[in-house]
C-alpha cells in the first residue's frame, strides 16, 4: 500500500508564488512521483478567497488531490488557529479520512501552531515532519529577525528584545507566546532546515539540535536555456527576479543603480518583479528611483515562473540585495542551475549558497555603494563574468530532495512512534 502523505503549507502557489509555496508544491509533486499517495492542503483567508458557508475547505486544481483551508479566524501574535468549532473539526475530519502516515509541515501561518497537535491527537502513529522556512515562531516582525525601529539586523531573540520592538505588547505576553509556541512545536517528530544558519538559529531558541537535520531545498530539474545571440551587445545586463519589497532590498538596488549611472557606468539593469502589498510610501519611493534611473533601469514587471530560465538566460549576473536572513532564496537556485553568477547579501543562507569570488560576490546587506562597487566589477572585467558561471553550484533536484526527506522521515518511526 503506497504512504499517504499531506503536504500542508500557509497558501498555494497558485494564489501566492512565494518560495515557501512553491517548495512545498514541488515537493509534494515529487512525493508522488516517488509513489506517494500525497494531498496537498494549502491555508488562504480573505485576500485570496471568500468563506464559504458550511465547510472550511475549497477545491483548487482539476486532479482532487489539492484543497485550500479557509482560516479567516487567526491570531498572528500567538500564530493560533481560534476558529475552535470550525475549523478544528475541519482538520479532524480531513485526517481521519485520508489518515496520512506522514504529516510535512512547511508553516504555521494560517494553519495554527496547534495543527501538530491536532495531528498526534489525531492520528498517534502518523509521523510529523516540519520544514522551517523562515523566523516566524521566534520573531513576531513577520518574522523577519529585523529590529522594528531602524532596519538593524537582530541577532537573537528574547522576550526583552520583542517587546523593544512593540512597545505596545507587554513583555509577558512575549513569555507566553514563545511558551506557547515551544510547547506545541514539542509534538514534531522532526525539522528540516534548509540551511545551516537557519538550523543554528532555532536551536540558539530552544530547539533540540538532534531533531533538526539540514537538507538543501531542491528545484525541479531544468534544462540549460539558451543564451539569445547578440553580437553587438557590449554593455553587461544585471537582472533581479523577485518580488518588489522593502527587505528584498528593492530600493538598495536602486540606489546602487543610481550611483553607477552617476559615475559613468554603461549597463543594463532589468527587475522583474511585481509590488503586491506594498505601502504607498515605499511604491512612491520605487517609482521615484525607477524614473531617476531610466533608461539604464527598466521595470520588466511579473513574470511567470516556467519563463524563469529564459529570463536568467538573457543576463550576465543576477542580484540578490536582501536586508533580512533570507534561507534559502528560489532565485539563487534558478541562477545558479543557469550558470548565473550572482551577487547577493553575506548573511544568512545567502551567503551559504554564494561563496564570494567563487560562484558570485557577497556585500554586506543594505549598502548600496558595497553593491553599486560590486557590480562594476562584474560589468568591467568580462573573465571575472566566466570564472563566476564556471563556478556555478547546481541545486539539487526536487526528487533528490524528496528521497532524503523520506529516508529521513523512515528513521523518525521508531524514536517517536514507540513513545507515542
């Protein structure tokens, strides 16, 4: 009989392309190609759908084996699913029904801290795995682990430190949420960090450390896309792929643009990339630095993801200028598995995936004269363009990393099972 497994994640892909989406959907699919029975449950609320009465669940795709969660009814602070006499049942009843033998967890957002629970009381036996993506349970700043006041980086949390940064929440409600959150991640069996940094920081917080095991993110494998001919092209093209917001370091890039433009430097520059979301300050901003670094700029807008490797086919380097702990970012994996060198922030998994002069360069995060000074090195010296592509480290595949997820899930049975 094939494993069943459910795949849950705090939205889809389809309503919201961002990288914890997509992994998780990639891997999901590759589950199935393993031979997996997979179901994958994505939470949305309002922005993305209305309620519907009678049930918590709605159809998403055309194979049956997705459904959206509606979680309207959610605490952010305490990152708790309220919605008891709706939801909940919802939850049970999915569980009972398809009655999973692994759980894979990718976020708490939407879902509740309590789903791990909702699952072992559930199910005993089901084996509960959780992908840690992002900051989220230690920091109640988007998790982002970045100082509310003045975009300073911070370095650990702690109930002192929090409500620094929300003056308005009291210190023991901090408390109470990391006791909260602790407690009911106590019931997964075992974590999954993508990167090394990431790891460290959990269990700087409190995780066990032998609970967490490091497996890279993988991407669906692609072929090499060919390079567009333009023989007459002598200016070197910079591109960056990604949403458009403050900590991916939108306006840094800019900035940076600017200067080179100011010191005579001839080269491209091509965002792709929307702004959903943003304040009108931060839009104002953009489009400002946007015309002011016309026509070296250009503003290419969205993309789709499957036009991914054409895009990256047509520049010479892309940029990666996060402010915050980026993980594990999609777009250094598209590039690297181009042969893209890329220039990113050395922090976080970041500067783990991009060893600076080998496969790109790293500046430090949130200084554009450092990123402008970078990018005049690749656009002036067309050798240190080779050595970079050379260098290129290839992601593994989305299958690769679905096998060492299961061989890992395999060795969590009798540790927790036996327990339970």
């Amino acid at each position: 009989m094939a494993t069943r497994v459910l795949v849950a994640a705090h939205n889809h892909p389809a309503l919201h392309p961002g990288g914890t989406e997509i992994f998780a959907h990639d891997l999901f699919r590759a589950y199935q190609r393993k031979g997996c029975e997979a179901l994958f449950l994505g939470a949305t609320n309002h922005i993305h759908r209305e309620a519907r009465p009678g049930t918590s669940f709605q159809s998403i795709g055309t194979n049956g084996d997705e459904i959206l969660l509606w979680s309207g009814h959610f605490d952010r602070f305490f990152m708790s699913q309220v919605d008891l006499y709706g939801i909940v049942p919802d939850i049970v009843e999915l569980l009972r029904d398809f009655r999973p033998d692994i759980v894979h967890l990718h976020h708490l957002l939407l879902l509740g801290a309590e789903f791990p629970h909702i699952v072992r009381r559930t199910l005993p036996e089901c084996r509960i795995v959780m992908t840690l993506h992002d900051y989220y349970p230690i920091c109640h700043h988007d998790g982002l682990m970045v100082r509310t006041a003045n975009k300073e980086l911070c370095h650990g949390a702690s109930p002192d430190r929090c409500h620094a940064c929300f003056k308005d929440i009291a210190l023991d409600k901090f408390v109470l949420r990391e006791r909260h959150l602790k407690s009911l991640l106590s019931t997964v069996d075992g974590f999954v960090s993508p990167s090394e940094f990431l790891k460290q920081r959990y269990v700087d917080w409190g995780l066990p450390e032998q609970l967490i095991n490091v497996i890279p993110n993988g991407q669906p494998s692609r072929a090499l896309a060919k390079k567009p001919e333009s023989p007459t092209r002598k200016r070197p093209v910079f591109g960056y792929f990604g949403n458009l917001n403050p900590w991916k370091g939108t306006k840094v890039l800019l900035e940076a643009a600017k200067q080179l433009i100011s010191e005579g430097a001839d080269f491209e520059l091509r965002v792709h990339g929307a702004a959903p979301f943003q304040s009108e300050s931060f839009i104002a901003d953009i489009d400002r630095l946007f015309a002011e670094t016309s026509p070296n700029v250009q503003r290419r807008g969205a993309y789709r993801r499957e036009d991914i490797a054409e895009l990256i086919a047509t520049v010479d380097c892309a940029i990666m200028p996060s402010i915050w702990w980026e993980n594990a970012p999609l777009v250094i994996q598209e590039a690297q598995g181009q042969n893209c060198p890329v220039i990113t922030s050395n922090i976080g998994g970041m500067a783990e995936m991009i060893e600076n002069g080998v496969n790109g360069l790293t500046v430090p995060p949130n200084d554009p004269l450092a990123l402008a000074a970078a990018m005049r090195r690749i656009a002036e010296d067309p050798e240190l363009r080779q050595i970079l592509s050379l260098g290129a480290r290839h992601p593994d595949t989305i299958d690769t990393t679905a096998e060492r997820y299961l061989d890992l899930i395999e060795t969590l049975r009798p540790l927790r099972v036996e327990a339970a």
